[in-house]
C-alpha cells in the first residue's frame, strides 16, 4: 500500500510511519517542520520505501502533486497549541480546517478514496455523560482547537458522501510515548529538570484526564483500518481509565526521584479550553478486538524515561 502522511515528523506522525514502513508499506511523508523533528524520521530514512517532502498543506499545488500516486492518506498534521489558541484566534482555523480541505481536495484530484484523520476528544466540550461515547450530543465548544477538529470531521464527512470517500475518524486522549513533546508531562519535566525543588501546577490539581500510550493508539487506528467498512467511521480512542493531574505528577515524581513543593495556580482547570473532566467511552472500538497494553500510569513513566534519555529534545523544543 501507498500511503501518504501528513506531519510525518512529528510525535505520532512519525511513530506511525515508522510503523507502515515495518508493516512493508510505501510511505510519502510530508511535513512543514514547525514543529516537527527531522530526527523523529532517522527510523524512516533507513527505508528505500520512504520518501520525505518539505510542504506546507496551505500550499495546495504542492501538496496536491505530492499525493500523486497514493491509496489512502493518513492526515496527523495540525495546530495543536490548545493553551495559546485565543493569542492566535485564526490559525486553528487555517491550519487545521482549511488545511484538511486541501487535503480532501488533492486526494479528490488524485482519486485517492480514504482518509484516517486525527480528532480529538476535545469536540465532546465540557461533556455531560461520562464515559463519553461518540454519539454523544456536542455542547458549546471550549476552544478553537476543537472547534477547528469539528469543522474538519465536517468536512470529511461531506466529501465521502459527495465524492464517494471513505473516511475513519479518531477522537483522540492526550497520547503519550516516545517522541512526546507537547503537553503537561513534557512542560512538568522540564520545569523539574531546571529546578527539582518546586514545581509550578496550572489549575488545581484536580482535573481528571485520560491518556493512550502512542503505540497503543497506532494500533486502534490500524486496525479500524483493516476492518473498517463504512463511509464514515468515528471511533473514540483512549483507556478506560484516568486519572487527576495530581496523580500524574506524584508518577513523574517518583521516577524522578524528586519531591518538590507544588505551587497551585488554583481555579477547575489551567487555561481557556482545558476541560476539568476528559473520559472517553472506547467500548466501540474494543468490539472489534482493540486492547491497549499499557496502563495510563505505565504510558507516562515511559514518557519520563524517554525524555530522560533524550535532553536534546528539551533543547530543540525551547
């Protein structure tokens, strides 16, 4: 299989074309690097089978020749800066929704027929029902990240039905693993490795998260793939469990060795946008088979561990 990448250099982009490449896919990769890492690809490049194009999707001649040839595309890059989005109110919109119409578009001018697109949990709002499955009613939306998601889930589902696509949909937790360098596990890191004796908490500490392990989450978009027979398929992907932001932090703690005094902010929640309660229902996506391996707490000190053995990426990411 030919398959396209969209944010192949990034945290789960790359992982997940590590993974197609290993599975003796052909992969065309393609990445703006704004954020992504060149030596998050250093796997990849090693594969006669993978080709790297320096593009940006707002660039649609580009991206629309770049796609030639290939049957289904894997489209991962986004704006994922949910904390800053107020300070930059039009560029979820750019990036994440227009840029999925352009992506829709090149494949229609290829003929490419299916599309695996990376949502989020985050359309849910500030849900009422927990677990939260996917055809909960959607609430007010809490920041523009989701509300850009949303509109592209939109628009997906508008080009299967009118252009004969065929689109999977994965509403994501907050992943986790290696080549994570984005989110609190990240920033908490960092602020531990410069000063162990505090450590500065957004919120209360109470809000209660789930998490998915990065390989684990390869697997469910995998195979919903291999299965997957719908026009349109949404599936919810996380764990059955979460945890508070406090537990978290007592697991970073202990792998670090360290105990710090915790500096709350105060309030339900860290910024605009942070909902104090994430808890996906993924009971649709175990009926096909779907276990994830690692537990929440297992998938964070992997995380550490990582970031342990990898202080250059602190570096690339300041």
């Amino acid at each position: 299989m030919r398959c396209f990448v969209t944010g192949c250099a990034g945290f789960i982009g790359s992982n997940l074309t590590d993974r197609l490449l290993a599975l003796g896919n052909d992969v065309i990769g393609y990445d703006n690097f704004s954020t992504g890492q060149r030596s998050f690809l250093c796997q990849a490049f090693s594969h006669r089978r993978f080709q790297l194009i320096e593009g940006d999707l707002l660039n649609p001649d580009k991206l629309t020749v770049a796609m030639g040839g290939c049957e289904i595309v894997f489209h991962l890059a986004a704006n994922a800066d949910v904390r800053f989005g107020t300070d930059h109110p039009t560029k979820d919109l750019h990036q994440n929704t227009i840029a999925t119409v352009n992506v829709l578009e090149a494949m229609r001018a290829n003929n490419i027929r299916r599309i695996a697109f990376a949502s989020t949990g985050s359309v849910y709002g500030e849900a009422e029902v927990f677990p939260t499955p996917e055809n909960s009613s959607f609430p007010v939306q809490t920041s523009l990240y989701a509300a850009s998601k949303l509109a592209a889930e939109g628009f997906i589902q508008a080009y299967c039905e009118g252009f004969g696509m065929q689109g999977f949909i994965f509403r994501f937790v907050s992943i986790l693993g290696e080549r994570y360098s984005h989110g609190h596990v990240f920033d908490f890191y960092k602020q531990l490795r410069a000063h162990p004796g505090y450590l500065d908490v957004l919120g209360n500490g109470k809000q209660r998260k789930s998490y998915l392990y990065v390989e684990d989450c390869i697997d469910a978009i995998l195979c919903v793939i291999e299965q997957g027979s719908a026009p349109v398929s949404i599936f919810n992907l996380g764990s059955d469990e979460y945890c508070q932001v406090d537990d978290s932090i007592r697991w970073i703690c202990e792998e670090l060795h360290v105990k710090p005094e915790l500096r709350y902010a105060g309030g339900d929640r860290g910024w605009i946008g942070d909902n104090p309660f994430i808890f996906l229902d993924c009971s649709k996506i175990r009926s096909l088979g779907w276990r994830p391996k690692l537990s929440i707490r297992e998938g964070v000190v992997q995380t550490v561990r990582y970031l342990a053995s990898n202080p250059d990426l602190l570096e690339k990411r300041a």
